[in-house]
C-alpha cells in the first residue's frame, strides 16, 4: 500500500525497507573475498577490473595476468585441488610427477652423451 509522505508526495510503503547485504557464507576466493562487481572498459574489454564489495580494493586483470595466472597454477598443481581433496595424495602425486621429470631429464641427458661419444 501507498501513503501520504510528509512533503506531500505519495511514497510506497517498502520505502524504508532496508535490505541486509552481507552474505551469510564466508565465500572466498584465491584473489580474494567474495562477492565482487566486474567492470568492462569499452576502450579495452579484454581488460577487467574487480571492485570488492567487502573491503573495497581494487585488482586489474588483463590477457597477459590470466595467462600468467594459469600456467602459475598448473605449476603448483593448483587444478588438482578442486579434485582431490586430500592433501597426502596431492602431495604424492606431486612426488610421483618430479620423478617422471626427472627421469625423463636422466634420460635426455643419457642419450645425448651417448651420441656425442
């Protein structure tokens, strides 16, 4: 319903509805807490900009970060952590990956010295 304000005007009744914001989830983020507002530039789209609701700072991300930001996680095996939860088999697979690499490093390594002598 509608009501009469004082200055006369006509105000809907949810007017002085306040809504609380803040999520109930703690919700995060490896760049970050959550939620956060995205802006697009027109000039350069492939450029983005995060504006955090909760503390108010500011990231820039751009082609070059992503790409940066992705061959970093594959390093640390990042992707694996949405998988497996468990840290022991993160860690030993890890393990078993280092011994392929540097089995295949010995392996180079034995083949050229063979076809240099």
């Amino acid at each position: 319903m509608s009501k009469l304000s004082s200055s006369g005007t006509w105000r809907p009744a949810h007017a002085n509805l306040r809504l609380n914001c803040s999520p109930t989830i703690e919700l995060t983020y490896p760049w970050g807490p959550l939620p956060v507002y995205r802006v697009v530039v027109a000039e350069d789209p492939s450029t983005l900009y995060y504006f955090s609701v909760r503390d108010g700072t500011v990231s820039r991300s751009d082609r070059e970060s992503r790409i940066r930001n992705a061959v970093a996680s594959l390093h640390t095996l990042d992707p694996i952590k949405l998988l497996i939860e468990r840290e022991a088999f993160r860690k030993g697979l890890l393990i078993v990956a280092s011994l392929i690499g540097i089995a295949a490093v010995c392996t180079g390594y034995a083949l050229a010295l063979k076809r240099w002598r």
